[in-house]
C-alpha cells in the first residue's frame, strides 16, 4: 500500500448507555489484528493490520475525516501494527482523545 501517514485526532463523545453510566462514543468499528486470518476477510485486507471497517454518519470519528479502509497504524503513539483485534480494541476504548496516524490507500502526497 503506498500511501502517507494522515494524523487523525478524534475526541470521542461522552454520552449516557443504558443503566446511566457516562461512556466515551468515538462512532466506528475495526477489523484485523495479528490474530486474525486477513484472507478471510470480507474487506480483502492484504495484511494482518488495524483497519477501519465502519464510520457511523455525523459521529467523532467522521467528523474528525476518519475513512472505511484506513488502516489504524498508531494510536496515542501506541503501534498498532503488530497487534491482536482485542488489544486493539481495549486500547482505542481506553482514552477519551485518540491521536491516530492512519494509512490512506490512493493518498500519496500531501
């Protein structure tokens, strides 16, 4: 994939769930991790990376251009590259404020 890294900052959004407690929302799902099989997937991911699978319309993450397919590399500085979907997850859910560089595919140059 030859790309650029795209700095990414995502403040989630502090809302109520169901039994009242504040939660952080940041509004998008992931796929991959070293721990998943990537041929299998349905987003034909050619690496065993972090990737973008959903963006809920109007939520952080789209407001803060965050795209289906971008490839999560770091997260708060933390490498994303070479870990487990579970991981991954834990840690996007752990901060309130996400500094993301993501891989971009077709975006080359700034």
């Amino acid at each position: 994939m030859e790309c650029l890294s795209i700095p990414i900052t995502l403040h989630k959004e502090s809302v109520l769930d169901h039994e009242g407690r504040e939660v952080h929302r940041c509004g998008f799902k992931i796929g991959g991790g070293i721990d998943q099989d990537f041929r299998k997937s349905p987003q034909s991911y050619s690496d065993n990376g972090i990737y973008v699978t959903e963006v809920q319309e109007s939520s952080p993450a789209a407001k803060a251009g965050l795209r289906v397919n971008d490839k999560i590399l770091q997260c708060n500085g933390y490498d994303l590259t070479m870990c487990t979907h579970k991981k991954a997850v834990d840690y996007i859910k752990k901060y309130p404020v996400l500094n993301m560089l993501v891989a971009r595919k077709g975006v080359t140059h700034s």
